[in-house]
C-alpha cells in the first residue's frame, strides 16, 4: 500500500500574473515616449529669446554680439528648459548659467569660424560648433549633478540638433540674413520634438526635484 505524499507548494513560475506585472513595470519599454506637453513650451521660447537676444546685442557679425546676443538667448532658452522638464535637469541657476556661458562662447566660435556668412553649409557648421560647446556644458552639470545616464546623450545630441536646426532655417530662408543668434520657429519645432524623445527616454517618468 502505497502512502501519498503531500505536494509542495511550486514555486511561483514566470508565468504568475502578480510576478510578471511587477517585473515589466520595470521594463525599459515602459517609459516615456514623450517628456509630456509642457516640453513643448520649448518651441515658442526659441523664437522669443532669440530675438530678445538679437534685439540687445545686435546681429551676429563680431564676436561680442554673438557672446551678448548668445548669452541672452541661452539663458532664456535654459530657463524654459529647466521649467518644462520638471525637475529632470537638475538646479535652476546651474543650467541657466551653463546655457548660457556654453551657447555665448559656442555661437562666438561657430560664427567667427564661418566668417559670419548665413549659407547652408556656413549655417549648418556653426550650428554644429555652437551645439557643440553647449552641449558640453550642459552635460557637464547633468553629470556634475549625478544625472549621467542623460549627461552623454544629452551632451552628444545638442551639437547635431542645432545644426539641423539652422539648416531647417536656411532651407526655409526665413530671417537668416538678419544674423539672428538661434534658429526660428521651424528649427525649433524640429529641435523640440527630438529633444524631447531623447529626455523621455533618459530620464526617469518622475524625475527628482530639483
């Protein structure tokens, strides 16, 4: 006569509905696609600032107009930034004076380097320059700030979308040679919409606060 044994209790499987909802709830493809609507408050700050910017240094056709003009229009971007992204950048008055410190020097260079001209190719290397040193300096207080899975890309990604920006203003014709110190409505809507794929994707759903 053979005696039953009792069975153990299994061990959840992996397909247990309670496990695997919590498992893919930390999945990567669970995150953002898009750092929300606020991020498109972006779009209409280029514009603005960049002609306050242009308004206060004058055209881009020396070095001191593009670092004032530059400076100005940096840290009315960075502000904007900083607000819409919630928290994801980290302290306010880092960011804002990197931006600006970053963007001036950059447009300075960019510009100088190009001879002033505004053609497409002239446009689209000093919007490679420009984003260049911006963007370093942006990554640098993302990483300062122990952001470093945004720091890289962030940093890496800036130099290209300034440069499609202007290029996007150059195809377009509108206002290149008045010598403005950032790209307009097009280019921003372009910069905008990307910037705000790669924030999502880096960035946690709730980022700390700042």
């Amino acid at each position: 006569m053979s005696i039953s044994t009792p069975e153990r209790p299994s061990s959840r499987s992996a397909d247990d509905p309670d496990r695997t909802s919590l498992e893919s709830a930390h999945e990567p493809s669970h995150r953002r696609a898009f750092p929300g609507w606020r991020w498109m408050v972006v779009w209409p700050a280029f514009p603005i600032a960049g002609y306050i910017g242009w308004k206060v240094g004058g055209r881009v056709d020396a070095v001191d107009a593009a670092l004032v003009g530059g400076a100005l229009t940096a840290a009315g971007l960075g502000a904007v930034q900083w607000w819409a992204a919630k928290g994801a950048l980290g302290h306010s008055a880092a960011w804002i004076a990197a931006s600006a410190v970053g963007y001036a020097v950059g447009l300075a260079a960019g510009a100088a380097l190009v001879g002033y001209d505004t053609d497409l190719g002239a446009l689209a290397l000093m919007g490679l320059v420009s984003g260049a040193a911006l963007g370093a300096a942006q990554g640098l207080v993302l990483a300062r700030q122990g952001r470093r899975a945004l720091a890289l890309p962030w940093a890496t990604a800036m130099p290209v979308l300034f440069s499609l920006g202007w290029s996007v203003a150059s195809v377009t014709g509108i206002g290149v040679d008045d010598q403005f110190t950032v790209f307009g409505a097009g280019g921003a809507l372009l910069f905008t919409l990307l910037s705000g794929l790669l924030l999502a994707r880096f960035t946690p759903a709730r980022a700390p606060a700042a």
